[in-house]
C-alpha cells in the first residue's frame, strides 16, 4: 500500500481537478469536492462516490438546495496503486467517472465525449 497523508493526497485531488478538461467542469454547479479517508463501511472497494441527483433526473433545482458531492476516497486509491503516478492516472479516472454521475453519463457516452 502507497503511503500518502491527507493532507497530500488532498493537494494532489485539487491538482487532478485542475488539468481536467474546461467542457467537463464548467456545467458542474452546486457540487462540492470532499475528500475522505475511507467509506462509511470501511472497505478498500469504492474509490468515489457521487453523492447526490444526476442532472438528468432533476425536475426544478434551485436556491436553497444543499450541494451534491463528489467524494474521493483517500486510502482505498493507496491501496489500489504501486507510485504517484499511478495514483494521480487512478484519482483521474475516479474524478471523471463521479462527474459523468452528475451529468447523468454512463459509460459509452463518456467514451464518444471523449472523457474515458
């Protein structure tokens, strides 16, 4: 398991956040970014975690309303990696894959959108 503390591997999700693509972060509105060590359950398993209602599926969305979030997951990410560069390449892929939720894309549509 890599080594990397919070407060790193934080610096390192912000990092990954700024190279992604202008078109994928710009309709991105009410979302906040969270890190966290691990899930709710503790397992080694979920990566990231969308944390909200994908734009396809919401009626009225105004003021008011509590932010959805994206979650990365610090420890499990370690575990999944062998260097930093791995690491920032599995951080990115967490990233893009959360996004897509909240734009209410799946798989293929991520891959002709060029994002995966």
């Amino acid at each position: 398991m890599m080594e990397m503390d919070a407060s790193a591997f934080e610096e390192l999700v912000v990092d990954e956040l700024d190279r992604l693509p202008d078109e994928m972060v710009e309709g991105l509105e009410n979302v906040v970014f969270v890190v966290e060590d691990r899930p709710e359950d503790g397992t080694l398993d979920l990566l990231g975690l969308y944390d909200g209602l994908a734009l396809t599926e919401r009626g009225q969305y105004g003021m008011g309303e509590l932010p959805d979030r994206i979650i990365v997951y610090r420890e499990p990410h370690l575990a999944h990696v062998e260097d930093e560069d791995a690491l920032r390449d599995e951080v990115h892929t967490t990233l893009v894959h959360e996004i897509a939720h909240f734009f209410g894309l799946d798989d293929e549509q991520l891959h002709e959108l060029g994002w995966a």
